[in-house]
C-alpha cells in the first residue's frame, strides 16, 4: 500500500480515533519544532532571506540578505534589504529618501525563510 499525504488526511479526517489524533498532534508539533530549528541554523551572513509572517505586516514577504546575526538573549539578525524592500520600508517611513539597500536591526531569526 501507497501511503500518500492525502490518505493520511483522509484518515485522520474520517477515521482516527481521539487518541490517534493526539498523538498525531505531538508528532506533528514534533516535527514544526525541527524544522523551525533547522531553518534558523540556516541563517548566517550572506544567506538570502524573505521575512516570514511579522508585526508590522508590512515587513512581511520583505527581501534581502543576512549582514549579521547576533545572540541577544535569542538570535537577532540585521537585514539588508533588496532595492523592492528598501522601498516599501521608505513608503513606511523606515528607510530615508535616496537609500536603495536598508539594513535593518534585530530582526528574530525565526521569521527568517532562507531563499
């Protein structure tokens, strides 16, 4: 038998029992935590990144490259900004007039989605 993500949902859709989807729970929280790990390992200097789901949500899907990361009680990164970024953040009013390329600081690494 082919086990397909699509018959595991349906299982668990019409199937599984309460105990079942508990552990199918854990497992999966189990799993998010991993990834999240590994996708912060990921960030270093150099490394292309887009912003993941932040406050203000104007930042998110925001573009550029790691300049540096830094341990601050959690891991911090400063943000260089491509020229598109750089331009929302100054119709924002967080990048001045005449700057193509923002940084900005103490961005949590965790919202940060290697490219």
């Amino acid at each position: 038998m082919n086990v397909t993500a699509e018959t595991v949902r349906d299982y668990l859709a019409h199937e599984a029992s309460e105990d079942e989807l508990d552990r199918y729970l854990e497992v999966a929280r189990e799993r998010r935590s991993l990834l999240v790990t590994a996708g912060m390992a990921a960030i270093q200097e150099g490394v292309g990144v887009a912003l993941g789901k932040m406050r203000p949500s104007y930042l998110t899907g925001l573009t550029g490259t790691v300049n540096h990361v830094e341990w601050a009680g959690r891991r911090l990164a400063t943000i260089q900004f491509d020229e598109k970024s750089t331009a929302v953040l100054r119709a924002n009013g967080r990048a001045p007039e005449g700057v193509t390329r923002h940084y900005l600081t103490g961005i949590p690494v965790s919202a940060c989605l290697p490219r």
